[in-house]
C-alpha cells in the first residue's frame, strides 16, 4: 500500500449536481495531483497543488476545481456534474522535487 | 499527445517472456511504468530518465530510447502476479511540473498457470 487514501470509494450522483472526493496524501509528501481514469483508458492528468496553489492543469473545464490544506491533504471538486464524468478518480502524492507519484486506489464516481 | 503502446492484449503461460513497448510523438525527459490491478491503484515499476541508463527490478527490466521517443518494458520468466494493466506514462521535456503525466492506453497482460 502507498499510504495515500481517498474518500469515499463509490459514489452515485445525478447529472447537474456536484460532488466532493477527497485525498490523504502519503506522510512526508507535500503534492498532489488528480486524474481521472475512463474504463479501459489511462489515467488523464487534472490538475496538480503544490503549497495550497495549483501548479499545473489538464485539459479540463472550470467546473473541475481543487483544494490543498495545510496538511498536504486535497479535494476535488466537480460542478454541473455530466454523464461522461462518471470514471475512477486518482489521487497521487509525491515531493514536488521528485518524479514517482504514489497512487491512492481511487473514488468510482457514477453519475446517472 | 497521448503515447502510444503496443500490444493492446498479450496472453502469456507461466515462465514466459513478454515486451511492452511505448511511443510518443513528442520529446520525453522520462517514461514512467505502472501496474494496475483490477479495482486496484497503479502501482510505480520503475521511471528511465533522458540521459539514464536501462533499469531493472528483479526479472522486469526496461529501456529508454531519448532519440526515438520510446520506451520498452520486459517481463521475464512471468509469474501470475504479473497479470494486469500496464501503463507508460511520460513527461515532456520542456519544463512540465513533475506531478503532470501523460499516459497511454494501457497494454492488459495476462499470465495463465
């Protein structure tokens, strides 16, 4: 195990409302960064927060925002929810000095 | 862009031997490979740097060709835990942040008895 943990691990919405996933990052590290995965796809680059601030985002609209606390930990935030939304949501830590992100097992996000 | 990885599917016995390979249209600083299990999060194998050598990690080993933009990954003598997706996923080498990876579309490895 990475020691990186989200919450929670299923999740079924509607289309139009909202939805808050959530991520602990691996002790010691002081990023994260989100992707989400299609079935049968790889994982595809949201956005990345470094000292509380995003520091680089994929080809995702606004309604797709984030948070870090103080504690490294983060949110992600997903407005207007859309069908094509519904996929598994990654989490992943690491030092931003350093290349290996540390998955977390993910949020399935369904939305009907 | 999104690499490229070939095969889509490979079906192995126990013992054999297989190679993934990963290609990018674009210049890489690194190629990154992970593992996921079904319902599982990716799993780091290993990254080659531009410039690094060709790694290894136990009977899995891979290499990073700067000048083609492609990365292969080779499985030896495979066990039944090796079944899975595997994933490259690269960084560009124009100063893109660290956390921020590309991935191809994952290549299902699946070992039999």
């Amino acid at each position: 195990e990475t020691g990186v943990t989200q919450s929670p691990t299923h999740l079924i919405k509607t289309r139009g409302q909202q939805v808050t996933l959530r991520c602990s990052s691996q002790s010691g590290h002081n990023t994260v960064s989100w992707y989400q995965q299609a079935l049968g796809q790889g994982p595809q680059f949201i956005f990345q927060y470094y000292r509380e601030e995003e520091n680089g985002r994929g080809n995702f609209p606004p309604r797709f925002s984030g948070l870090q606390f103080p504690n490294y930990s983060s949110e992600l935030n997903v407005n207007a929810l859309e069908l094509d939304d519904s996929a598994l949501y990654l989490c992943a830590s690491s030092l931003i000095s350093s290349e290996k992100l540390f998955f977390g097992s993910g949020t399935q996000l369904s939305v009907l | 862009q999104q690499p490229v990885q070939s095969p889509q599917a490979v079906i192995l016995r126990e013992g054999e031997d297989a190679v993934i390979n990963c290609s990018s249209s674009k210049a890489l600083y690194s190629v990154h490979w992970y593992r996921q299990k079904h319902g599982e999060a990716p799993v780091f194998l290993m990254i080659l740097l531009k410039g690094g050598e060709q790694k290894g990690h136990d009977k899995i080993s891979a290499s990073f060709n700067e000048k083609k933009q492609q990365s292969s990954l080779y499985l030896t003598a495979s066990q039944l835990s090796y079944s899975g997706t595997y994933f490259c996923g690269t960084r560009g080498d124009g100063g893109t942040s660290y956390g921020k990876l590309t991935f191809g579309q994952g290549t299902i490895l699946t070992v039999h008895p």
